[in-house]
C-alpha cells in the first residue's frame, strides 16, 4: 500500500496528467486490489461445485430425509442448508414450518461432514420441498459455484404399520483390512406385514449407514449403496461400531464387527533361550489368513521390560538402562540383567521378545524367552569389599561384581533386588575398568538402613563413578536425595576429572586425593573437613571440592561421621565428630578441619581405619596397631577404652601387620601379618570372623591355621576373605540377604568360612 501511494504521489507532483500515466495509476489500483484480495480478485476457495445427492427424490411425510453435499474441488466440507420457498429464497429458520427442521447429530449418531436429516411433519402443506446446501466459507454465497440444490416430493403419511425393529446381518464376523463389503441390513415389520398402498418410489427400507467407532480416516461406508471400505492400515483386534438408521421411521440398529489380522507372526526362539550375557538368534515366521493379505514383509523387533520398550518404532524409557537390546533378531543378554523372575540361586530369568510388521505395527508376537546361567564368577578377584549387607568386588580385569542386598542400587545393576550369588555388572560395555573400590552407609543389625547405601570406585583412567543413595550429596553427582542406580561418573568443579588415586565413602559424606596430592571432599559440609572460613554456606556440598592447600596427602578413610587421612610423611590427621574420643586427641570436641594425631610415638602410619566411633592405624616400620575411641554400642567390641590412642595386644599375631579392614560402622576388624595369617579383633557377634567357640576379641586371635590370605574385608555384619591358594574366595558371618555369595539365603550365620558361589 506504501509503494502503491508513493508512486501516484510522484506522478501528480510531476504533473505528468498523461494517458499513460493514468492508465499505470489504474493499473496499479487493480493489481493491489488483486493482491489483497479485494472484491476485484477471485473467491477465496476455487471450488468447482456443489453436488446434492439424496437416496431418492421421493419421502414420507412425517419422517425424515437424508442428504449429503460433495464440495467438488475443496479440502473442506462443510456446508450450510436451508429450505426455498416457491420463489427460490433462502427461509430464515425461524420462518420454516412448524417441526419443519434440519438435524445433524440425530440421536448420538455424529454426522460425516455435508451430511443433515430434514425432519418433515406429517401435516407439512406442501408436496415438494427444494433444498439448498451453500459452501460455508464462500466469499460469494450467490455465485452458482458455491451451493448446490435438490428437489424431493412428499407422500403422505407415515403408513399404518411401522418396523418392528432392523437388523444387520453380515458385520458379525468382522471384516479384514484392506477389504470392501457391501452392508446389508433386515428389516422386521409387525405380524410380517409390509404396508400396502405407499407409493412405489419409496423404499421404506432405505437406511443410511454410520461407523459410530473405532474406524481410521480412511475406513469409511459409501454414502449411495452402503459399501464398507476397510483401511489398510485399520487397526486390528477393534471394533467397528457399524449403526443402520431406517430412514422414513427413524428406527437404528448398531452391531460390533472386529477387524481381524490379515496375518499372524510366530516368534520361532533359540533353543534353550538366551545364556547370560551371551546372544541367540530369533526368527519369524508368517501365517496368512484366508484374505488376500501378503504377509507383513520385515519385521522389527524390540525387547520389553527391560529398560525401554519400542511403541510404534518410538523408543520409550522404562526408568532404568537396558541391559538386554535386540537387533536384527539378535538378542544380546548382559551378564547384569536379570529379567523377570529371576531365581537368585540358579541365576536363570527370562524376557519378553516382541516382533512386530513395519507395514501394520499393530500386527505383533509376544513370546517369553528364558535366560539361563550367569557370567562364570572369577575365581581370582583381585579387590573384595564388604559393606553393610551387601559385597562389591572387582576381578582382575576391572570388571565389577555384586551381590547381596540390593536396595537403592547398591549393586549397580539398576535393579533392587537382592541375589546370593556374584553377578557381573557391565559398565560403558565393558571399556570401563575399575582400579578400586569402596562403599558407605549405616550398618543395622534389624532393620538395613537401606536409604544410606552408595559406592565409590576410582577406574583405571583416573575417572571416580558413584552410585547409590544420593542424601546430602555423598555420591558427588550433583544430587541430594534419590538413588543412582547404575555407576555414573563424577565431575569435578574444575574440570579435572582423570586424577582420582584413593577415595573414601561415608556415612553422609566422602574423601578423595588426587594425583597431585591435593584433598577433595563432598556431601554433608562440616564433616568434610572444610575449616569455618571456607566461605561455603550450603549444608551439602554436591560435587567435589578442595580441603585447604596441602598437596601431600596420601590415602584417605572417612567412618561414621570422621575422617582420616595419611600424609607422604606417614603423619595421620583427623577431623570430624569426637563424641567417643575417635579423633584421638584426648578431648571430646568436634574438630572441623584436619588436626595431626600426635600420640602415635611418632610412628609412620601405613594404613589407617575408621569405624562406629572408634579409630585405628598401623605402624609402617613394626607393624603395630593403635586403636583408640570406643563403641559403647558394641560392649564386646573394639577394646579401645581411651581418646589417646593404645596399642593393641598383639596375642599369638606374627607382626610386622601389613593389611587391615574394618566396615564404616563396624565393631570388628581384620587384619592379616606379613606370612598371610589372618587375625580378628572386636565384636564377633554372629559369627563376624570365626566359628562360635571363639570369645570377643579383646586381642588379635588368629582365625585360620592351615591358609594363608593375601586380602581380607570386614563389613557390617559378615566378611569376606583372598585366600593364597588358588585365590578362593571365602565367606563368614551374616547371610540373610546372600551377601556371603553362596547361592543361597540364610537367617542363621554360618559358623565357619564357606566359599562364594561359582
């Protein structure tokens, strides 16, 4: 509109007044009314018609007629209908004749588009009626392109005898897809009488067909002659809802018809199922039904419940990674699934394989295939760690393997189940190997404070994973409640995240050391060790941050609610809660950030341990333990008696001591001398390091006479021993929840050392 003035204004100031500057003004005004869409320019839908059809030119007085409009040349149907008088006017639908009225949804009945009933009274005046049906969105309702008209002629009545009732006769045995079928409807008059004298051009069995639903847009009935047209891609195994309506009387009928497979899919399994973490190939055989249905061409296939599922080719997330996929027909078990009833001490499970037709999705096999065995168990794991009522270990690989009580994702399966036997868990298919490996959590004898548990490992890259519970941000991932459930790694703050050497796991809170000696620390802030001036304001550190500006520390070990870390130097600090004395500096207050522990004699510290309010260490150069705090909860337990450390008596020990092991809150500890004799010290409440004649500990008593061990672990309430020969792996104490590794599940404790299932 802008250019359009622009340009006449510059015209008439030039005073170019000349036929040809006239005839461009002209020209100009027709083409922006063309362009804008003006009454100078074409209708806004260039239709080429209107066409109204009826069953036929003649109805019954007091019934109805039915009439449908085709807008030929137009996406849209829709269409307004009104009745002429004498001389070819439109009558406003206040004016039409009393009960004179068009109806589009008659009963529930939902009409196609273009489709009305006029309910005629049985005293209308008139003995035709003429009917218009105009394109609603024409511009131009006059022009003869846009409506369409018909006439009809009345008889009188309705007749004296009416249908008793109409059936439908051919739908009951449904249809397939891809089908036509011609509808046929009965009717059943009173005593069997059809009315006499009705003018021969009415039928009075003329019915007008409706799919009331379950029909796609491309199942639909043919308006003249009542043809059935089945999609091709009609869903199966629904019903259409198929309505005849009598159309003089107004009478229905409505019957279901389902619509079968043209075919099935049989799912044709390996024999003997699928092994654990192992493959087997699936087939899929086609068989046609008596249409003439070719068959569903390719098949795709999808495994359900595992963790995601396929619906219509979209992958949908069932909350936990999947450790089983099928590609091909190939299905592919990790040794960490499990499926569904899955049997602890067998390890044989089983899933759900679906086939279905890329051409008709809806057309599938669901077929339960068993997974035998599980992944040979190592006879030689290098690291085993106990925890609360579960055990972690790695192989000499780097591979992860679980077992025991499963709540909070413990395991790492994603699972939270419990088992009695090892299972490999497969992290980053395999490329992921770990070095190391610990846990925290509270210990409890009756009820597994199962909302505690989490696990640190440290992977041969340097890289930390967590998993487990997430309460005050103890994994380091970022979270403050909820669980992790598979190993997932941790980033750092600063970007280094390949550098991790020793790592530490908690109650509520976790320590780590870097390759550069630096120390790191998350989860509750003033357990962490982070003095009051470190500007943090938050209860709960989420991701790794660094404790003060030293960068010798060597190793690392956090118990219930403290810490304790080793410098280069062989110096022990400590920090944390000091109810019980377990900080060892003579005093009951808590200590924020580290503080040396100076009543060792000046002893170099090779290995420290922190449990359930007690502390303890082992001279590098004699071999000695130091214990000090003590666990009034365990009265049997470590003989610890004061806030300054003491040693240890050694009883029939062979020192120099060169390994020890106690559970964050544990009351015992193990430890093995330099030939790989075992020794016990604390609370042997169940059995926890030896068979039941076996006193308290208030001294280092050798366990075992006849092995030697090269690495031991004490958990909460069982332990888990490396025995030299052949590396078999032994276990003892606590077995309720499998966490022993045998198999099997027990409420009573084993009395002696039992080897873990293979």
């Amino acid at each position: 509109m802008v250019i359009l003035i622009t340009v006449i204004k510059e015209l008439l100031m030039e005073k170019k007044f000349t036929v040809q500057s006239m005839v461009q003004i002209v020209m100009l005004v027709v083409a922006f009314a063309f362009l804008s869409g003006c009454g100078l320019g074409p209708p806004e839908a260039d239709i080429f018609g209107v066409e109204v059809s009826t069953f036929s030119d003649h109805f019954l007085k007091g019934g109805g007629a039915h009439f449908f409009a085709e807008v030929i040349g137009g996406a849209d149907q829709s269409v307004t209908w009104a009745v002429l008088d004498e001389n070819g006017y439109e009558v406003w639908e206040d004016q039409l004749y009393p009960g004179l009225k068009f109806e589009t949804s008659p009963g529930d009945v939902a009409l196609r588009p273009g489709e009305v009933f006029l309910l005629i009274p049985s005293d209308y005046p008139h003995d035709s009626i003429t009917v218009r049906a105009t394109y609603a969105n024409a511009r131009d309702p006059d022009d003869p392109r846009n409506f369409g008209e018909t006439d009809i002629i009345l008889v009188p009545g309705p007749p004296p005898a009416r249908p008793e009732s109409i059936g439908i006769s051919n739908v009951l045995n449904g249809f397939f897809r891809d089908s036509t079928v011609l509808l046929e409807s009965q009717t059943n008059w009173v005593n069997g009488n059809k009315p006499d004298g009705i003018d021969p051009r009415i039928n009075l069995e003329a019915v007008v067909w409706h799919i009331v639903e379950g029909a796609t847009e491309g199942t639909r009935i043919e308006m003249r002659n009542g043809l059935l047209f089945v999609d091709q891609f009609q869903r199966v195994n629904v019903n259409l809802v198929i309505r005849a309506t009598m159309i003089h009387f107004g009478i229905s009928a409505t019957v279901s018809a389902i619509v079968r497979p043209d075919f099935s899919i049989e799912i044709i399994p390996p024999s003997g199922g699928v092994p654990r973490g192992g493959s087997g190939a699936f087939g899929a055989e086609v068989i046609a039904s008596d249409s003439t249905a070719t068959g569903p061409g390719n098949v795709r296939w999808s495994v359900r419940n595992v963790g995601y599922t396929e619906v219509n080719g979209q992958v949908v997330s069932q909350g936990r990674p999947a450790a089983a996929y099928i590609n091909n027909g190939v299905l592919t078990v990790s040794a960490a699934e499990q499926g569904e009833g899955f049997n602890p001490v067998t390890g044989e499970g089983y899933l759900w394989v679906e086939a279905a037709s890329w051409d008709y999705p809806d057309i599938t096999e669901l077929r339960r295939v068993s997974i035998g065995g599980r992944a040979p168990v190592p006879s030689d794991f290098r690291i085993v760690h106990a925890g609360a009522h579960y055990t972690l270990a790695l192989d000499w690989e780097g591979q992860l393997w679980t077992w025991g009580h499963g709540a909070t994702g413990i395991l790492g399966n994603g699972r939270t189940d419990n088992y009695s036997a090892p299972a490999k868990v497969t992290v980053n298919d395999g490329n992921t190997r770990f070095a190391y490996i610990c846990s925290g959590g509270v210990f409890n004898d009756y009820t597994p404070s199962v909302s505690t548990y989490y696990a640190l490992a440290i992977a041969e890259d340097g890289t930390l994973w967590a998993w487990g519970n997430n309460n005050n941000g103890k994994t380091g991932l970022g979270q403050v409640s909820g669980s992790q459930y598979t190993p997932k790694q941790v980033t750092s703050r600063d970007g280094i995240d390949n550098a991790w050497v020793h790592v530490s796991a908690g109650t509520n809170h976790s320590l780590g050391i870097r390759r550069d000696g630096t120390l790191w620390g998350w989860g509750r802030w003033f357990r962490v060790g982070l003095s009051s001036s470190s500007n943090i304001s938050v209860t709960d550190i989420l991701s790794p941050v660094r404790i003060g500006n030293d960068t010798d520390w060597m190793f690392v070990e956090v118990g219930n609610e403290h810490s304790l870390a080793v410098k280069t130097d062989g110096t022990l600090w400590a920090w944390g809660a000091n109810s019980k004395g377990q900080l060892g500096g003579g005093t009951g207050a808590d200590v924020v950030s580290p503080r040396l522990v100076g009543a060792l004699d000046n002893a170099r510290v090779s290995m420290a341990l922190a449990g359930d309010g007690f502390s303890a260490a082992i001279d590098a150069e004699k071999g000695e333990m130091w214990v000090w705090g003590l666990n009034s909860d365990s009265p049997d337990g470590i003989p610890g008696t004061s806030s300054f450390p003491v040693k240890v008596s050694i009883g029939d020990a062979e020192l120099p001591l060169r390994y020890a092991s106690v559970h964050t809150t544990g009351w015992h500890i193990l430890a093995i001398d330099n030939k790989g004799h075992l020794y016990g010290l604390g609370s042997n409440k169940d059995n926890r390091f030896g068979p039941t004649s076996l006193p308290p500990a208030k001294e280092l008593i050798k366990l075992d006479n006849d092995h030697t061990y090269f690495s031991t672990s004490a958990g909460g309430g069982h332990s888990i021993v490396l025995r030299n020969d052949n590396q078999v792996h032994y276990g003892i104490g606590q077995n309720k929840y499998g966490q022993l590794g045998q198999g099997t599940l027990s409420d009573d404790p084993e009395s002696n050392f039992v080897p873990i299932n293979k």
